[in-house]
C-alpha cells in the first residue's frame, strides 16, 4: 500500500505544472461535489427527518461544473456525459425553490 502511494505521489510531482494545476481542479470538483452529501446528512440530522437543503443544489451544481471542466480538459467522454445534463436539473431545482420562494415572500 505505500508502495503504491509513492509511485501514485511520484507519478503526480513529475507532471508538468499545467497538469498539476488540472488535477487539482479535479480534485476540488470532486470535494464540492462530496460535501453536498455532508450538508444534506448535517441539515437532516438536525431537523430529525430527511431533507435535501438549497446549499445541496448548488454544491451540485458548482461540483459537477468543476468536474465537467476537468472532464472536458482530460478528454474522457464518459465523464463528460455523466457531468454534462447534470447541471440541466441542478438547475431546475434551484429554478423550483426560487419561484416557491418568491410566491411566499409575495402573499
């Protein structure tokens, strides 16, 4: 196993600094994406019921962008497609809560 951590570390540091500054792009896409499951479980422990809070949309949204970036500069289709339409419905839940939102500020 640290075998393996050390050619993985080594591998890393030998790469010209552009491919660095991508990985670690992909890296940061990956952590937003993550901690939208972070937010969800905390906001739903503390309201004692399963709940999917704003804050989860939009590290949907700003994960899978980040991703799709990354995707798109390695050139793989295959994520390309699973980060691409993901935005499409990221941002119609944010389109849904605003507009419910804005009908009961107006009442």
């Amino acid at each position: 196993m640290i075998n393996y951590l050390n050619s993985i570390l080594s591998e890393f540091l030998a790469k010209p600094p552009t491919e660095k500054l991508w990985e670690a792009i992909g890296l940061c896409g990956t952590l937003m994406f993550f901690s939208r499951f972070i937010v969800q479980w905390i906001v739903s422990e503390r309201k004692k019921q399963s709940v999917i809070p704003v804050a989860f949309w939009y590290l949907s949204l700003a994960g899978s962008g980040v991703l799709l970036a990354y995707a798109l500069y390695v050139r793989k289709p295959v994520f390309i497609l699973a980060y691409a339409p993901n935005s499409l419905i990221y941002i119609r839940n944010l389109w849904m809560i605003y507009r419910r939102d804005r009908k009961g500020k107006a009442k």
